[in-house]
C-alpha cells in the first residue's frame, strides 16, 4: 500500500498560485492582442450590425507562452534565402506556393460593453467645461470621515483602540489597551460625495446625398455607431441631435438617422444652417458643451456654397467647444475634396478635420474627433 503523502507547513505556497498568475497573465496578452487588433475590430461590420447582441467575437492571433529551443548540434546560422541569385533578379518572379505555416487566428468572445470601454479608456469629450446648467448629484456610497460621534454599529474599532493606547500613554500609564472610555470612541461617518454632470450636445450631421455610395454609407454609419456606444458608455448627461441632409437638411430621429437612404444633390450649408438654428434655440452655450460633427463625402454644389460653409462653420465654432468635419474619400489617390480645402482655411484649432480612406481610419478618427488634449493622439490623414 503507497504511503500518503502529506504537505509540511514549510511548502513554497507561491506553487498554488502559479496557476491563477498564468491566467492573469494570459488575460493581459489577449487585451493587448485586443488593443493591437481595434483599427480592424472597429471596421467589423458585423459587430455594427449586431441587432443588439451582447456579446462580439473577435478576431486575434493565438497566443503562446515563450520558451527556449536549444540547439544541440551547436550549428553556426547565417543569411537567408536559397542562394544563386544574380544582379538584375526579379524579386518574386516564378514563385511557387508557399510551403511554410501560416499565422493561426482564434476569435475571443468578448462583451460588446467590454469591448466599448477598452476602446474608450482613454478618450473624452474635447475641451469639456463646466457650465451654468451643470447638475450637482450627491453620491453616499462609501464611509469617508472619522468623527467623535455617532452610532455603535458605525463604531472604528481600529481608530478606537489607537485612541486609547494613546491616551493611556500620554496619562504617564503603560501604552496598553483598557480602560477604554467614551472620548476614546471614533465613528465612521456617512459624508455625501458631490459629483457633477457636465450638460453637452452632439449635433450629428450625415450626408445622404446621391454621391454618398456603400463605402462612404458603411463609414458614417460605423462611425457614429461608435460615437453612441462611446457617449453613453462614459456620459449620462449628453444628448445628441441626429441631422441629415442632401439639398436641403433635417431633423430626424435616431433609427431614422441610420437607415436613411440616398438620393438627390448635395448642399452642406443647408446642414450647417440647420445646426446653429438648432443651437440657438434649445442649447444656449452658456449651459452646454456644443459639438457639431459632420460626415460627408466632400462633394458640394459649387464654390458658392462651400464659401457659405466657410462662414457657417466659423459662426459654429464661436457657440461650440469643438466642429467635427470628417470626409470619406476611399482609395489613396483620390484627390481632397474643395470643401476640404476650403475648410482648411479655419486657423481654429478646435476645427477637427479628417480624411478617412479606407475602414481601418475609423478608429483613429475616433480617436481624434474625442481626444481630450487635443492634439496628442494619434490622427488618420488630416488635410
């Protein structure tokens, strides 16, 4: 019969927990797999037509844990290639097909919520300020004083032993616990945390005009998609304003917003126009935060109307805390759009413009429509 083993009060415990600081450790490379992987997660069309699904997967790439292979027959390798090449060669011509391994990919099952606040961590609203409607809400969530008085089950017993030791060491006696009295006794107190609730508005302008194909459709979409999950992710006090517009602009609801479908000219003034009505007449920038961003194609009637833009956009950004104007022209070598050139006339540093050319540019546009510095994060292509 084996004996039983038995374990001695000198084990190395720090066994018993290899396996928990494994998985913490495997949980930290897939976010930062996660976080490698977000141009592409963003772009993912199936995460933006989800029909509210809760959770996502995403694709990243397997992850191993690192070890060393010896080699044995202590074998000097130098260089690369087969050898036999001549000056004037060909990279890459008669190429077979490939013999060596692929990169293997599994899809994470993440929350879309998960998902949401790694994309967010660090982002917020551009030159937040505080205003005449901010809310104070009181939060009484935690303990956060110590007081003399107050109720037995609140009682410190920490504070109230070192309170008496005190005392009898100061009265000349033995630094000892006893003789415990009533002005030794501390209380956690219940004290109110105020927060406040910063009032902002985002007034979301899409182009639906007939120029505006699926590429250009899929991106606005996508990208306001994300500004939602961002705003109400990190924000209970902001609301947004859904306009759309081709010739002529209007104010519609959020599924609206979406699901229109495109048809007519293009007059980007009639938008503009359009927000600073809005503006003027239900958010006072006294008491909000203004944010007015556009997603268009760049394509305008005339320079007529660009000009008109022009002095839109600068009537804007005197009632706003930043203008967003985002433009989709997919392919490298399309050329910016006049709007484009004539928005860039604005000296303002809180006009933020970007050109978005392919999916992979929602995320850093993201990022730089809702960096809080400003300037720091990393932009796409800005004209």
């Amino acid at each position: 019969m084996e004996r039983a083993l038995s374990l001695s009060r000198s084990e190395d415990w720090s066994l018993h927990r290899k396996g928990a600081a494994d998985a913490r450790r495997h949980a930290e490379k897939i976010k930062e797999a996660l976080k490698e992987s977000l141009p592409q997660v963003v772009a993912e069309e199936a995460i933006i037509t989800a029909s509210g699904q809760k959770r996502v997967k995403v694709p990243i790439r397997s992850l191993e844990l690192p070890r060393l292979r010896y080699d044995h027959g202590r074998n000097k390798h130098v260089g690369q290639g087969e050898g036999g090449s001549q000056p004037g060669d060909q990279p890459g011509k008669g190429q077979r097909a490939g013999d060596r391994p692929g990169v293997d990919y599994v899809e994470a099952e993440i929350a879309l919520d998960d998902l949401a606040a790694l994309l967010f961590e660090d982002l917020a609203l551009p030159n937040l300020e505080q205003k005449q409607q901010d809310v104070a809400e009181a939060s009484t969530d935690a303990f956060r004083e110590i007081g003399r008085r107050g109720l037995m089950p609140n009682l410190d017993k920490r504070r109230t032993v070192i309170e008496n030791i005190k005392r009898n060491a100061i009265a000349g006696r033995r630094p000892r616990f006893g003789g415990v009295s009533a002005e030794d006794l501390r209380f956690r107190v219940w004290t109110p945390e105020v927060q406040r609730r910063t009032s902002a508005v985002i007034v979301a302008m899409r182009d639906v005009s007939g120029s505006m194909g699926e590429f250009e459709k899929y991106i606005s979409r996508s990208f306001y998609f994300w500004m939602l999950k961002f705003l109400r992710t990190k924000y209970e006090r902001v609301q947004v304003v859904f306009l759309t517009h081709h010739t002529e602009a209007k104010e519609v609801d959020e599924q609206t917003f979406f699901k229109l479908g495109e048809s007519g000219g293009t007059k980007v003034s009639s938008a503009y126009q359009l927000a600073l009505e809005v503006i003027r007449a239900r958010y006072d920038p006294a008491a909000w935060n203004v944010y007015p961003f556009h997603f268009s194609d760049g394509d305008n009637w005339g320079d007529t109307d660009n000009r008109r833009c022009l002095e839109l956009v600068q009537e804007l950004l005197a009632l706003s805390s930043a203008v967003g104007y985002g433009e989709i022209r997919q392919g490298p070598n399309r050329s910016t759009s006049t709007l484009m050139s004539v928005l860039s006339q604005v000296g303002d540093p809180k006009l933020i413009r970007v050109e978005i050319r392919d999916k992979k540019d929602v995320y850093p546009a993201l990022r730089r429509f809702f960096d809080p510095a400003g300037t720091t994060l990393p932009a796409p292509v800005v004209a």
